[in-house]
C-alpha cells in the first residue's frame, strides 16, 4: 500500500469522510502504553483514551494475544455459542451483583436495551401504562433517537424532533426534583455515576442510595449508564461498586472492550428473563473478536491489579490537578473519581486543548469549560507529572 503523511491522508479525508466530528490534524499511525505516534513520527501523551476507551492503553500484551487467538474465527452467529463470551459473562457476572449479561455493540445500543427492557418488564409485571424512563438533566446516554431523547441535553436533540415519546428529566441530585418529575407512566429512572459528558460530575451516594429506595418503593427500575464510568474507571470494576448502591441493570461500553467495539447490559434476577427468544438480539454482539479482547481486558482488571492501579493513580493525579487550581486564577475546581477526572476553568477551556496538542499531549474538552482527563488505567505518576507540567505551562497563557 502506499505510504501517505498526515497532510496527505486530511486531504483524501477532506474529500470522502463524512464532516460530523472537528478532528484534530493528526493522523493517529500506532501506539504504545500511554502513548500515540502519528504518520510524520511525532509522539503523543495520551489523556482521552479513545474517550475512555483504551483501558490497558495502546498494544497491550494480553490485548495482542487475545487477537492472535481470534484468527480463525472473527465472527459467529448468535445460534450458536462463543467460548469467549460465555467466560466473559461469567466473570463479568461472578465479580459483581448480577445474573446475565446481554452482549450489543456500543454503548447507545445498551442503552437502547435498557428503555427496550423497562417497557417490557412493566408489561410483564401486569403495568402496561409504564413505558417512559426518567433521566437526569445534563446527561448523555447515546446518539440514537430514543437515547438522544433520553439524554438530558438540549443540544444532543436539536434538529431531529421530534424525539421520541416517553421520556422526563430531573436534577441531578436532586431527589426532591425527581420525585417532582416522577409520573405514573415512568418505568424506570436511570442515572450516570458519574456524568462524563456533562461536565465529570460525581453522583452523591445519598442521592443514588434516595433513588434506588424511590424504586423500590414505587416498583419501578432502577439504571445505572456505566458506559463510561464501569469497567474499572472508577477503581472497582463496576461504578456502583464504588458507592455500594445496586440497580437493577447497567448498561457498559468503552473500558469493556479495551479498544474493540462491544456494549453489553447486565441484569440482576428480577430483569433476567425478560427477554425471551425473538424480543431482542443484534447480528454482530457478543462475537469472537470482540469477547476474547474484552474478557483480556477484564482479566486484567480484575486479577493484574488494574483496579488498584486506577485508585492510586487517580488519588495521585487530583492531588497534583489541586497544585494547579491553587496556582492559576483560571482555574474554578478540581472534580472526578478513579481516572476520569476533570479541571473545570472559569472559562472556554478550548484553547489549553489546542495547546497541549502543540507541546504532544492530547486532551478533551467537554461542557465547554471543562478538561477532561480519561488516561489508560496502566497510567502511573510519570505519565502524570508530565501531563501537570505541560498543562501548568498552558495555564499561564489564560492567566495573563
């Protein structure tokens, strides 16, 4: 194949790829641990991750050799069983409160799953008024229609209404706004344990304890969208591990499959047979390829202490993230758990983004005035120092 730089790729793209994403200038060749090399040879630190996404970082071993494993089979249909899917509902399972795991292919599509699995459920359970779910203002739960409607965000719903009928938004923690905003059509409530794209905002475990005591009172589900949060980000392998308050299903993505594209809700009993043969299913979910690189990356998560990497590291890097908000007028405050964490400025954070990319560091803006920071979970404080000392140089210019 012919060789091509980075200018020389950007302008066939220019052409051909659909302009829905503002893409930096960069043509991402190959990685390495905590970092990526573009076509020209340059290197860069990397703190988004694939947006949370690459787990164990980039060509990580135990990610190689689960590939090499999948060789001779990418794919299988769903009539039939896959080993790697199996082992991986199984430790998916055994290390947390549920039952079954239900395999998709992103985060949307689990989120999608969830909505599909209130309705049913009420109906099943002798409630065919209930078919609406409740969400939480300023949260994200995918780009589909009916989760683009489920998403608590105005402008993730502009110019495609009308959304979808059945669902309402409360304050996020907020209990007396969701009790305000509950109705006799809602179904089920579901929240992020920590809102990623709304700003990296941690839930309160009173809040999330209020909500799950609201459901089980009103007898009504309760969801957890863990597609950023789960899957060890928060130092535990599940998010609601991390608060001690059990849903009744999650929906995860992202760090699941270390780099390769899987979704998959889980189920504790009372939701685990609500789905029976022909009510949902997806082509490509749960396939060999997929499966063998997640069950890896579990794997390490759970038995390679990743887990307790991310707590460290994630205690490490908001110590050091407080050294710059006590230093820098520009700064407000310092919010996050495990290793999504965030620095929230008192204005337009866009421009430290850009900065950064020039010194080869590459970060996220979300919520306009909020740094992202969503590292692989092998990060350690090298890594870390680097990304302080490159963003305190970057701070200045907001500053003067």
């Amino acid at each position: 194949m012919q060789k091509y730089n980075n200018q020389e790729v950007i302008e066939i793209a220019s052409k051909y790829l659909y302009g829905n994403f503002n893409r930096v200038p960069i043509v991402i060749d190959h990685g390495q641990g905590c970092y990526v090399y573009d076509l020209d040879g340059n290197e860069y630190l990397d703190f988004v991750g694939g947006i949370a996404v690459n787990a164990l970082g980039h060509n990580h071993p135990a990610v190689i050799a689960a590939l090499e494993n999948t060789k001779t089979m990418l794919h299988c249909s769903n009539y039939y069983y896959s080993e790697s899917a199996v082992l991986l509902a199984q430790m998916l399972c055994e290390n947390s409160c549920f039952d079954k795991v239900l395999f998709c292919n992103s985060g949307a599509e689990a989120n999608e799953a969830l909505i599909k699995l209130a309705r049913k459920y009420a109906k099943d359970n002798g409630h065919p008024e209930r078919y609406g779910v409740l969400s939480m203002i300023n949260s994200f739960h995918g780009r589909t229609l009916a989760t683009a409607a489920m998403t608590g965000q105005e402008k993730i719903q502009r110019y495609f209404e009308p959304m979808p009928d059945g669902f309402k938004y409360a304050k996020f923690n907020d209990i007396e706004d969701v009790k305000k905003n509950l109705s006799d059509e809602i179904a089920a409530i579901i929240v992020e344990p920590v809102q990623g794209e709304g700003g990296v905002l941690p839930a309160d475990k009173q809040f999330l304890q209020d909500l799950r005591d609201l459901c089980d009172e009103k007898g009504i589900l309760l969801f957890f969208d863990e597609v950023q949060t789960g899957c060890g980000r928060l130092g535990t392998l599940f998010a609601y591990q991390a608060f001690g308050v059990e849903p009744d299903a999650v929906s995860m993505a992202k760090s699941l499959g270390s780099g390769a594209p899987i979704g998959a809700i889980a189920t504790k009993k009372n939701c685990s047979n609500v789905f029976t043969p022909g009510t949902h299913g997806s082509t490509y979910a749960g396939n060999p390829l997929v499966t063998s690189v997640a069950l890896a990356g579990i794997n390490e998560m759970v038995n390679n202490g990743l887990l307790e990497n991310c707590q460290k590291m994630g205690k490490y890097m908001r110590s050091r993230l407080e050294e710059l908000a006590n230093k820098h007028n520009c700064v407000e405050t310092v919010r996050g758990m495990g290793l999504i964490n965030a620095l929230v400025l008192n204005q337009d954070a866009h421009p430290i983004v850009d900065i950064c990319f020039d010194e080869g560091l590459l970060l996220n803006c979300t919520a306009v005035s909020v740094l992202r920071f969503v590292p692989p979970l092998i990060v350690s404080e090298k890594e870390i120092d680097i990304l302080i000392e490159k963003l305190d140089k970057a701070l200045l210019t907001l500053d003067a």
